[in-house]
C-alpha cells in the first residue's frame, strides 16, 4: 500500500496510551478476559445509555453474537427470514447465512443511505421476516422514527450495525438503544480502537445472559450469581460439573484485558473524537454543497462521520486523480451485498436501483479526528473541480 499524504484513517491509538500500555504489562497483569473487561463494559454502557455491554473480539463477532442470540432467545428459527440491508458490510449480512436463516436485502435511500423506508415496510408486510438488522452506512442514523414504528408494527426483532457509527445521535439518542441489540466495532481506524475488538449493548436482561453465554464457550461463569444457579437448578448439575458445563453451543469470542486497557483510555478521549467527526461532517456538507448530490441526514440526527461518500460517474478516475494528489479514498463500503459474489452465488443478484448505484458510482474520502481543516477544504476543492465535474448524479 502506498503512503498516503491524507490517509482514510490515523490511529485513535497515540504515544501516551502505548506509554501508559507499556508501564501497566511490566506489572505482570493479567492479560486474557478479567476485571478490566468487566471495568471496559460498564463504562461502555454508561457512554452508550445502554443497561447492558459485552466486549467481544472485533465488531462482526459482535453481529454473529446478535444473531444468534435472537435465536437462542427463541425469536429466530433457521430457515427464517432476516431483512438486512443491500448497502452494508459483509459481516452485517453474512451472519443471517451462517445461522441457516434466509437474507432480504433491502434497498437503501438516496440521501442516508440506509433502509428505504418504503421498500422496508413492503418487505415487512409481504416477507414474512421475523428480525431486520441495519446498518448506519458511515455514521449517518437512518430514519429510526419509521424504522421502529415499522418492527412494532410487523413484531421484528431489531438489531442495529453502528460499526461505522459510534457516537452518531437520532432525537438526542446514540444509535444502538433503538432496538433488541446494537454492535459496535474498535478496529483500527474506527471512531476509537483496542486494536480489534467490538461491544455488542443491550437492555434485555435475557438477551445479556444469552450474549455472556455465548460469547464464551456457552458456560455461565459470567452471568450473575442467581442467573448461575438458576441454570444448574434447571439441569441439575452439581458444582464441580458445573465448571465444565455448556448450556448453549457456543464460540470463544472474547476481549482481553489487554484490549480493554487501552478501551478505557479511548473512552476518556471519545468525546473529542466524536465531535471532531461531527465538525468535518459539517465542514464538507458546507463545502459540497453546491454538489448534484451529497448525503443528508434525518432532521435532528448527528453524524459522528466514519468518512465522506461521494458517488461519481468517473469513479476509478476519480479515486485514481485523489490517490496521485495522496488522498486515499475506498468504494463505499460493500457496494450493494446484493451483488457481492458470495451473496450471488447462493441467492442470485439482487437488482436494487439505489443499492446498485451505490455499487456502481460510490467512493469515500477520509475523515479522521486529526483531519485538519485545510485538508477537508482541499478534498471538497478536489471533488468539487468544475473541469472534472466529479460529484454529479450519475445517469440512470
């Protein structure tokens, strides 16, 4: 990969924190899940709003985890049909595949990119679906008002992808306290980092137990006492055996201790970085605004901006113009997962016209906590040059 002058991302992770890392490992701490875990997840949820946080080994264990646990719950059956969005990432989708249930992908909308509306509530109706997961594309909510109102009325269970999302609001709420469950990743480059990792936030009781199951073999050492011993009453299983008993099949997908050190530090520096997020979001709406089209969050959402997605006519001449300026841009996100070729394979194509444009046209360009305001200026001028007319509404 070349060195990029403005790179999609700069790491969250910064010298006072590998200083601080450093000092606490010649300790001889422990290392794998523990207290700091433990610590990790309450001052999560207190950030979030959230009753309950769980941290997982990266953001799309987070999603396998939701999945499944609407199916240990008993609200997901296999060979149940899971709406997802055509514009996310492929481990929003994948995992409604891998736990034997059927994907309806669902078309986006023009201006958030996120569930259309419209086109959700037809799959609501006429599908037979059971839960919708959705993804925040960039950290820009989607239209929760008519989501929420939407699963009510069908009885859907909701999860909420906020991998990209982190911080992003919706009438004055964090993304993830909308539904059963929402997920979140602290991959490097995301809006704060363990280096991998990811928190799955909940307020159901059940659904918690189910995830701290789960998440580590399918044992219930980490639930509460009472929750322990109700299982061992309910199976009959002595003390001892109770160690190496597993009441749900289930994965090692656990933090460290080591990860939730440095997860307490970026939650003390969050705030910064997710108003920094904000402000450039801002800073590029203002500058584009002239643009054919650009993205357009709900009324009284805030967007704590992952990066800024273009859609171009001239997409690989643009991204390679941006790269020979050193600007490093990406297609925006999956394109439509309906044509991803795993998703073809098994389901065929699935012809979604603004998912499809997405697939065709779309790109992103940085946004960092550290992106300086002359480097957000300089990538709107660049995007905005009359001579190249990047940013038009592309044909069809």
């Amino acid at each position: 990969m070349p060195a990029y002058r403005i790179p999609l991302v700069r790491d969250t992770i910064g010298q006072d924190d590998l200083d601080a890392l450093a000092d606490w490992l010649r300790g001889g701490p422990r290392l794998t899940k523990g207290p700091l875990c433990e610590a990790f997840e309450q001052k999560f949820a207190a950030w979030q709003g959230s009753r309950h946080a769980h941290y997982v080994n990266s953001g799309s264990s987070a999603n396998l985890l939701a999945i499944n646990a609407l199916q240990v719950a008993g609200q997901l059956r296999p060979g149940d049909k899971v709406i997802a969005p055509a514009v996310s990432w492929t481990t929003t989708v994948a995992p409604i595949t891998q736990f034997n249930c059927v994907p309806v992908l669902c078309d986006a909308e023009k201006d958030t990119l996120g569930l259309d509306v419209e086109h959700f509530e037809h799959l609501a109706r006429t599908t037979g679906a059971r839960a919708v997961i959705i993804c925040h594309v960039l950290g820009i909510p989607n239209r929760m008002d008519e989501i929420v109102a939407t699963c009510e009325r069908h009885g859907l269970a909701l999860i909420e992808d906020c991998c990209e999302a982190l911080g992003s609001e919706f009438k004055d709420r964090k993304v993830g306290n909308f539904g059963a469950m929402g997920t979140f990743s602290f991959y490097f480059g995301h809006h704060m980092s363990t280096v991998e990792g990811g928190m799955v936030v909940t307020s159901s009781r059940t659904l918690s137990n189910i995830i701290r199951s789960i998440r580590s073999h399918g044992w219930n050492r980490d639930l509460d006492e009472a929750d322990k011993l109700d299982l061992r009453s309910r199976y009959s299983v002595d003390p001892f055996a109770d160690q190496y008993t597993f009441y749900h099949p289930g994965f090692n997908f656990r933090g460290t201790d080591v990860g939730a050190f440095l997860g307490l530090r970026q939650l003390d520096k969050l705030p910064r970085f997710v108003e920094a997020r904000h402000q450039i979001w801002g800073d590029y709406s203002q500058y584009t605004a002239s643009a054919a089209w650009q993205p357009r969050a709900p009324a009284d959402a805030m967007v704590s901006g992952f990066a800024w997605p273009v859609l171009s006519r001239r997409r690989v001449a643009l991204a390679a113009e941006l790269s020979a300026a050193g600007i490093e841009t990406r297609p925006l996100i999956c394109g439509s997962m309906g044509r991803q070729p795993w998703f073809v394979d098994r389901y065929g194509v699935a012809k979604l016209p603004n998912a499809d444009r997405v697939h065709e046209h779309g790109l992103y360009v940085p946004i960092n906590p550290d992106l300086s305001a002359a480097e957000v200026r300089e990538i709107a001028n660049l995007l905005l040059d009359a001579r190249e007319g990047s940013i038009r509404e592309p044909a069809g």
